[in-house]
C-alpha cells in the first residue's frame, strides 16, 4: 500500500447526503481572497441549492459541533435552482441577509420643487405640508454641467415627493439607503427626520435658505466618478409608516454665482425575496454578509448542515487544510472531497483538483545558531516521494535540487527549505531552517524566509512597483534567535508590507499575521516581558518610518517614556533582520495597534469595537456613537459642567488630555491631521479612547524645543496641517474651566517628574547604546553616513533637554498666566500613603511648579493597612479629595494611621543600664481574630536590618508578641515572657523608624520614635519604655506616646498606661 494514503485528507466524505442542499466548498484560512464587510478575511463556507426549484434556508443549522447541530441559524435565505450563498465562518455572528436592493426614487422621479428669491414656509419638510401650489418636475434638478434633466437656475432648491407603501410592503423592507448625486452642499428629511447630509452645517439644524454649502463639491456621475456613496438611514421602523411618506431635500450652492449646480436623489429598500432585481449600478451599497459565531480550524474538524426538523444534509470531516487551499467537491453531485489551490467562492469548483498532499520532510538538526558548519539530513516517510529544496528563500519545486544525501551547510547565514512532491497529490507542506555560523549579536535576530518571487516579482511581488500599495499577504517562514543565541521561535506566518509613506523607503516594514492554515494564529513569544502580552495576532518589524535612516529610536524612545500611564501605545524593542540569508539591518519588533491588539490590553470582544482612523476612516465597526459625540459638542455649550458630564460619558476625557500632553512635548507634526485613531468597546457603556502611534515627527525630527506647538489647538484652523476636524473636540473642550485647569495641571504634572531631563536622558540613552554596536552595520546596509546617526543623537537629547523650559513657557503664553508657584507635598508617616494629583500620584515628598489662580486637585490615598487623618493645613475641608488654589509657594502633608489590627505598641529602644534587657518590640493584635504572622518583617530605618518572623507565628486575638534584639539579655530580665529573636541589629538611643511589613511586602505600621518631647524622655535610659496609650490612636504621633508606669514596661502583657 502506498505510504501516501497516511496523508491523504480527502476521505471526510459526507456521512449523510440526503438533502439536495449541502455544502460546496470552504476555506479555513483566508489570505487575499474574499473579504467580508470590514474588509476582513475570514473562513468561509459554500451552501449550494441542488435542487429544481427555489428552497429557503431559514431555520438550516451549520455548526462544527456534531452534538449541537444548530450552534449557528440560517435566517430567510431564498436560494435559486443551483443558486450559492456563502457564509463567512467569522465568529461574528451576523445574520442580517438581503440579496435585493430595489431602487424607487431616482432619475426622472416627479418632484415637488421651490427655487424662488424668498425661502418657503418653514413647516416646508413636515410630511402634511401643503405642496400642491409647487411645480412638479422630473428629478435631477440644477444647471451647470449638462446632467440636469430638470434645470432650475437657483444657489438653493427645495424638493419634496410623496411615496405610497402598503403594510405588506413594509414587511418586506429590511434598509433602506439614500444616496445623492449633488453639488455642492444637500440635507434630506423622510417624514420629517433627517436622513443624510453633506457640506451643509451641522446635523441636527436647518439650514438657512441662503447658506452657502460647506465646500466646493463636484457631482460624480457625469464625469464618470461612480458609483455614489450612500447613506444607511437608520431606526427605520420608526421613521416608514403605512400610507404616504414623504421624502424632502435641499441642496445648495457653494457661491451665489457658482457656473453649475446639480441635484439627483436617489432612495432603494433592501429585502430579502425571491427573483431579486439586480442593484442600480450607479449606487454603492454595503455588503450584507452572513456570518456564524464559530470558526473553521484548519487543522480539521467536522462541519455539517442540518435542516430545520433536525435532520442532517450534509457531515464532512474538513482539512488538515493548509493557506491558499478549499476544500469540496468536485461536481454537484459528488460526495468524494478534493482540495483546490484556485477557491471559487459563488462559483462551481473547477480542476485542478487533488484528493490530499505529500507528507512533510523531516530536517536533522533542526536550525540554530551553530559554531561550525552544520552537516543536514532529509527524509520523508513515504517512499514514494522524492525531496526537492533551495538554499535561497524560493519555496521548492520539482525544477529545485533534489536531495540525495547530506548536505554541508557551511555560509555566514544559510537557509534551507525543502519540500516533498509526489504523483496525484498537493505538495507537501514547506520545512524551512535557518543556520547561523557564529552570528550571535547584543540584538535578537530574525531570519526571515520568503520565496523571492513573493517580493521582487514584477506581477506578484510586495516590495516592488505600485505593490507596496496594496494590501497583499503572502506566506513567509520566521524564526527569532534570542540575544544570547537561543531560538525562541519557529513558525510560519502571513506577511504584508506595513505603513504609509514610509513604504516608499528602501526597508519597508514587515507586518506578521498568525493565521490557522499557516499552523497557528497566535505568534507565541514574550517579545516585550512577561508584564505585556504573550501572544500576538500581529507583529510588525517596523522600519522607525520618518525617522528612518535618522536615528531609528524616536518613536521607541517616545513610547518608553509613556510607561505606567493610561495610554494604548505600542511595545518597542529593536531587533535585526536576516531577509533569505542576507542582512536587512535594524528592524523595530512592535505591537500592532488593531481590534486584536485592543481586546488583549483591554479584554474586550475584538468584534465589538469601533474604530475610527483620522477624520471618517471606520476601520471597525462604525462612526453613530463618534458622530452624536461631535454633534453634541458642536451644539451645545462645552463651558457648562453639566455638558461636560455628558461628554465624560461618551469619551474618556482624562486619557484624552494625556493622550494631548504626551503628543505636544513630544512635538508630533504628524499629528493629528495625521496619525490618528480612537476606539470604544461596543457596549451601552462604552467609550472613546485614543491610540498614541508613529511619533516620528517628535523629539526634535521635524520641530525645535522651543516650537509652541500647544499653539496649534488655540489658532484659527486651516490648512493641511490644521484642518478644521483635527482640533475640533479639543478646541471645545478648553471652553470648559474644568477641563482646561486639568489640562494645565496635568502637562504641569508630567514636567515636575517624567518629563524632566534626569528621568528622560536616560532612557533615551539607555535605547541609544542599545543599538550603537549594530548601527554601524545597520548603515552600511543601506547607505548613510555614520556621522548622521550621531548627529540626530545629539538633537534628541538636546530636545529631552531644554523642552520642559520652554513648554513652561507655552503654558503660561497660552492660558495667559503670569505667577508661577512651587507646591511641596508629603506624606506623614512616610510610606502610609500617596497624594494623587491631575497626572500623577506621589507616595515620597514631592516639589513641582504650578501657576497662581488654577486650582489644583488634591487626593489622599491610604496604603493598605492605613486611613487618611486629615491635612496639615486646617484651613482646607479635612477631606481626601480637595482643591486648593495657593497664591504662592505653597505646602501641604497628607496624614495617615494604622488601621491594621496588629499594631507597634511597646517599645524600649534604650534599657536601663542596671536592667539591660536589649531593645525590644511588642505588637499586639487588637481584633477579635487571630492574625496569622508568618513571613511578616520588622525594620529600622534600613531596609537592610530585617527580622523575619518564622512560620507557624500566630498572634491570638487581643495577644501580645515580643521581638527582641537580644533573646538571652531579654530573658535575664524577663524569664518568664515569650519572645521571638534575635533580631541582629539594634534601635538608636536618638530616635528613629521602627516599621513593620507583612508577608508580601506591604507596610503595616510604622512608628517614628524620638528622644525628645513630644516623644517620653524617661523611655531614654531612665527606665520606662514607651507605651501606646491607646490602640485606635495615631501611633506615629508623640502625644500619643506615655512613658511606661512600669520601671522597665510590660512586655507580653497589657500596657501600665490606660486612658
């Protein structure tokens, strides 16, 4: 028997074909093949309707779970004789299906029509208004460019048409679209409610009837610019009614003299029906795919097709099913399955087709970085099939060598891939390896396997021509060497050439996709730490874009320097490139910032999302919930708080004000006219947050220290680089006090502490001698001079430090303020608690410069263990959260006790010198349960002096403990008291911290004893110890302090001082 039939994948044959409706084809891995509604690809599969008349699908069940048959419901899907629908295996879950969108209104439709010298009635868009005085005129309307069927010499012109649906034809619409073929400006109404506009003011209003439109705007149709963009229009059941309706419209004109003006609406429904018209071809309109809530797994599973009564039509056992490959039938009435290398979604299955694929080669050793030449051997386990390979990228033909015996692999970088070929079936899979001779760097290394045709070819080739333009996938192999040699990763994957304008370089930047039919859909490694992700749907290799063949670490030093705030920025780690054996120089490994990138940092459904790229780009989901965001604002006074709790419900406004003061120092002129994207999760409750990427511009690439580019939100829009959309929410959120003191508090945070020089010159440098060894070679690759690396090192670090001068200075240009203040925080005791400010929190003492007349947020936070005691200054409400408004320099300490119920309540830190019994501590346990100890510490003021408690040490409710510095010298004096010792170090005569941590580090208490009134003298040397007079008092202050009654205190027992 010949080997081969282990790995034939084609006997999954149907196990059930009794229904004339059944499964044709699927894919389980889509690249550069059918695209759904987002521009995705997923999995997908081919339904077929073999039978002579047309069948519904409505209540069909396909699932790729035997025991649950109706994981997923086909809704009302009329299928003609032979006809095809597919359905996209997504996880989506949509099951809204049209396959008609008739169009009732359009071209030579009859038009109520006003275009005199004086506006009509205002009531003029109600659905009872009294039209019957207008003309009436076949639509399209205007005069100008010889498209008009109806000319009309007018800046605005005022329509109405009036409609009749039954109740039946109501049940049949599902959507309904209007489209408008217009110049320059329009708004439409149906029964009233607005439906669509553009270049005419803001939604929501009428215009006046002399408006002027917003903007030139050329109609498309008569230059042949087609087919039209439309207008979904929305809650349509409350807007269609039962009788006549009534659709009205305006357009106007971008000048009163304009030399033309044209106006054509169109409105379609969309339904779902048997014998459908085919869509007017002038018009645009959204797919409506059908998608399941499950995946196909290309590694194999079952599939199957069940009719509404339970029975099952159609059971097949998919794959193992490898990227660019389906899976089906050959003919319509075949059951055998074969796999196709050309899918044919919608269409029948034509040859080549081949029941299954050779097995793989077996490569020994497998690739690493080796110290000597490495001596490869092949196999495969069919012996029917021969092993071809190449030593240069190209995936394996039968035209490459073919293998006979070991191969000496002996070059600086050799790769190796070899393939299996065998009569009847598919090529094997592809096993690729990477060799490195002593090429060990301080970077981690990827080799980078690719067939050379997939980037150099002239017809199918990513990196050359107009391709760099498009979004094509091809399959690439990729291992990643660790920076001590280790090989950490071997995987295939999907690649695409990543970026705008910086594809225009001569190292582009890599995008890697996981896929399933590549292997796996995660690329599993912990590039960036174990605090980040561990896994990626995507990767890029990123070529530092603007900044490339300039220093290569802007955009990562940017991002650094936003570590442990509340921004969605891009990990960042340089690494360099092997591309088919030869060295591709530095490229930067980081995350990509996309619906998978969002549900791992936020742990949201990566289906559930809008995300919106510059102005209008909906890149997931779609722009309702953005748009009433900007409709709210534009209409309404930003300057009053009850608005701006609006707003705070629909953005998050915190994190867009960082997201604005990180962009600002940074000095970005990219942005935000460029560069900008914002998502929200899909949820009653979700809001916008912005994503902070390609910052090249920064850091003095594009810009000076001294550039005031906080200008840029207060002057008058205009521009490529200040369009009027950019600034727009900012612009109107500064109207706002509230929000503009946050602001200037916020920036004013960040330039006391993250900002200023000692903290971001050396994470700067820190990156900059990362790469200083390999950027030697780095340039010689591609050609500059070594010279301009250091050159743009030293304006970065120039940049890092004279900008936080002169953005003090923008602040006070721009908000025109004058006095400046220094503000001193503490914390009292130290290490109990933090004060949280607009940007920052602080947990040590704290100095930063503020500005006279804004008003600062102060917030008391407790560490665990502790409660908030009050303000130093009794002037301010004894509150957490304050807000001050000093008028010079100003200081202020936060106050906090013990709230733990093990407590510091005894100490004798210098014995009488006839009663020496070393220094000791007693704790004691004021709860009502025992506490268990073990592992908790006790410390001076070095953290280095320790006493570790043992395990098993459990302090009883309301029970005493004694650590003592000396055991033998305590018991001498006090034989019969349990203690815990030694401690190996002493407390001062002088005064100092005596502090205790629990088992995970946390500060529990702390006590800052002195010699000195208003601490007991008596407790130095004299005899007493000191006693806490009361547990629930504040045991960091003196007062609360009493010199034992005692002679030499109480150790393990209730104190001799009571209240």
């Amino acid at each position: 028997m010949r080997s081969t039939l282990l790995f034939l994948l084609m006997f999954g044959l149907a196990s059930n074909l009794c229904g004339q409706i059944r499964m044709q084809e699927w894919v389980a891995t889509n690249v550069d093949g059918l695209e759904d509604e987002d521009g995705d690809s997923p999995d997908w599969v081919e339904i077929v309707n073999l039978n002579p008349s047309w069948q519904n699908l409505e209540g069909y069940g396909l699932s790729d779970k035997p025991g649950e048959p109706f994981r997923w419901v086909f809704p009302s899907v009329p299928l003609a004789p032979g006809g095809r629908v597919v359905v996209f295996a997504s996880g989506k879950d949509r099951r809204f299906y049209l396959n008609e969108r008739r169009t009732i209104i359009g071209p030579g439709t009859l038009w109520r029509h006003w275009s005199g010298a004086q506006s009509p009635p205002s009531d003029w868009r109600q659905p009872n208004f009294d039209d019957q005085s207008w003309p009436e005129s076949p639509a399209g309307f205007g005069y100008g460019d010889g498209d008009d069927i109806t000319v009309l010499r007018a800046p605005t012109i005022c329509l109405r048409h009036r409609f009749y649906l039954t109740a039946a034809d109501l049940q049949k619409i599902r959507v309904a679209y209007f489209h408008a073929d217009f110049d320059d400006g329009y708004a439409a109404w149906l029964n009233g409610v607005e439906i669509a506009r553009a270049n005419l003011g803001a939604p929501g209003t009428f215009p006046a009837y002399a408006q002027l439109a917003d903007k030139d705007f050329e109609a498309k149709l008569y230059r042949g610019a087609g087919p039209l963009d439309g207008w979904r229009i929305p809650n349509l059941s409350a807007v269609l009614q039962v009788g006549w309706n009534v659709l009205t419209a305006e357009v106007h004109n971008y000048e009163y003299q304009d030399e033309d003006l044209s106006f054509t609406p169109y409105l379609s429904f969309g339904s779902t029906v048997e014998n459908p018209v085919q869509p007017n071809p002038d018009l645009s309109f959204p797919e409506t795919w059908l998608h399941t809530n499950f995946g196909l797994d290309a590694t194999g599973e079952d599939l199957l097709l069940t009719d509404p009564s339970g029975q099952v039509l159609d059971h097949v056992q998919i794959g193992p099913l490898p990227t660019g490959y389906s899976q089906g039938r050959l003919a319509q009435a075949s059951t055998e399955l074969y796999f196709f290398d050309q899918p044919s979604p919608e269409a029948p299955n034509v040859n080549p087709a081949k029941p299954g694929f050779a097995p793989p080669v077996l490569v020994s050793p497998p690739g690493a970085l080796v110290s000597a030449p490495a001596t490869v051997t092949m196999s495969t386990p069919s012996t029917q099939a021969t092993i071809h390979y190449s030593l240069d990228g190209s995936e394996p033909t039968l035209q490459h060598p073919q293998y006979t015996g070991p191969l000496l692999l002996s070059e600086e970088v050799n790769v190796l891939r070899a393939r299996a070929f065998e009569n009847g079936v598919w090529p094997g899979a592809i096993a690729s390896h990477s060799y490195l001779l002593n090429r060990q760097r301080s970077l981690p290394v990827w080799s980078l396997t690719i067939d050379p045709e997939h980037l150099w070819d002239s017809e199918t080739g990513i990196y050359v021509g107009n391709h760099i333009w498009k979004d094509l996938e091809r399959p690439m192999h990729v291992e990643f060497f660790e920076s001590d040699g280790s090989l950490v990763l071997r995987q295939d994957v999907g690649v695409k050439i990543h970026g705008g304008a910086s594809r225009l370089n001569a190292q582009k930047s890599f995008r890697l996709m996981g896929r399933d039919g590549y292997g796996k859909e995660e690329i599993e490694y912990s590039f960036f730490g174990e605090e980040l992700p561990q896994s990626f749907r995507r990767l890029i290799l990123r070529n530092s874009g603007n900044d490339w063949c300039q220093s290569s670490l802007r955009d990562g030093i940017m991002h650094d320097l936003t570590a442990g705030v509340d921004l969605d920025v891009m990990a960042y780690r340089p690494s360099v490139v092997l591309l088919n054996g030869e060295y591709w120089g530095i490229l930067n490994i980081r995350e990509r910032q996309d619906r998978h990138y969002i549900a791992s940092h936020h742990d949201v459904d990566p289906d559930q999302i809008d995300l919106i790229a510059l102005e209008d780009e909906v890149v997931e989901g779609d722009m309702e919930h953005y748009n009433r965001l900007l409709d709210f604002v534009a209409n309404h006074d930003m300057s009053l708080d009850a608005n701006m709790e609006i707003v705070e419900a629909m953005m998050e406004v915190e994190q867009f004000s960082t997201y604005y003061v990180f962009q600002i120092f940074f000095g970005n002129t990219d942005w935000p006219q460029n560069n900008i994207k914002y998502w929200r999760p899909r949820t009653s409750e979700g809001r916008w947050r912005w994503l902070l990427y390609d910052t090249d511009f920064g850091l003095g690439l594009q810009g000076r220290p001294e550039d005031n580019d906080l200008h840029r939100i207060f002057m008058p829009p205009g521009g490529f680089l200040n369009p009027e959309w950019a600034f727009f929410l900012m612009r109107n959120l500064m109207l706002n006090d509230g929000f503009r003191y946050d602001f200037i508090n916020r920036y004013l945070d960040y330039l006391n502490t993250r900002f200023k020089p000692e903290n971001t010159l050396p994470i700067a440098k820190a990156r900059m001698e990362a790469i200083s060894e390999e950027i030697k070679s780095h340039q010689r690759r591609w050609g500059y001079n070594a010279f301009k690396w250091g050159g743009e090192i030293e304006l970065i670090l120039d940049y890092l430090k004279r900008r936080p001068a002169f953005a003090v200075q923008h602040i006070a240009q721009e908000f025109g303020l004058r006095d400046s203040l220094q503000l001193d925080l503490a914390i009292q005791p130290a290490g109990t608690g933090s004060i949280r400010l607009t940007g920052i929190e602080v947990d040590r003492p704290y100095q930063g410069q503020y500005f006279q007349n804004v008003p600062i947020r102060l917030t008391a936070v407790a560490k665990e263990g502790f409660a908030f005691d009050g303000w130093s200054d009794p002037t301010v409400p004894q509150e957490e959260e304050i807000q001050i408004l000093p008028q010079g320099n100003y200081q202020i300490t936060a106050k906090f006790r013990p709230v733990g119920s093990v407590l510091i309540h005894e100490i004798n830190y210098n014995s009488e010198a006839s009663a020496d019994a070393g220094d000791w501590v007693e704790l004691f346990n004021f709860s009502n349960q025992a506490q268990d100890l073990s592992g908790w510490e006790l410390r001076d003021d070095l953290d280095s002096h320790r006493f570790v408690l043992p395990p098993g040490t459990v302090l009883p409710a309301g029970g005493y403990l004694v650590l003592c510095e000396d055991l033998s010298l305590f018991h001498s004096q006090f034989p019969g008291v349990p203690a815990l010792g030694d401690w190996g170090f002493g407390l001062s005569g002088n005064g100092e911290q005596v502090r205790l941590f629990d088992d995970v580090g946390n500060l529990r208490d702390l006590v800052h004893y002195d010699d000195e009134s208003p601490w007991p003298p008596e407790a130095d040397g004299q005899g007493p110890t000191l006693e806490l007079y009361q547990p629930l008092l504040n045991n960091d202050l003196g007062e609360n302090w009493r010199a034992s009654l005692a002679a030499h205190g109480t150790p393990g027992a209730k104190n001799s001082v009571t209240p």
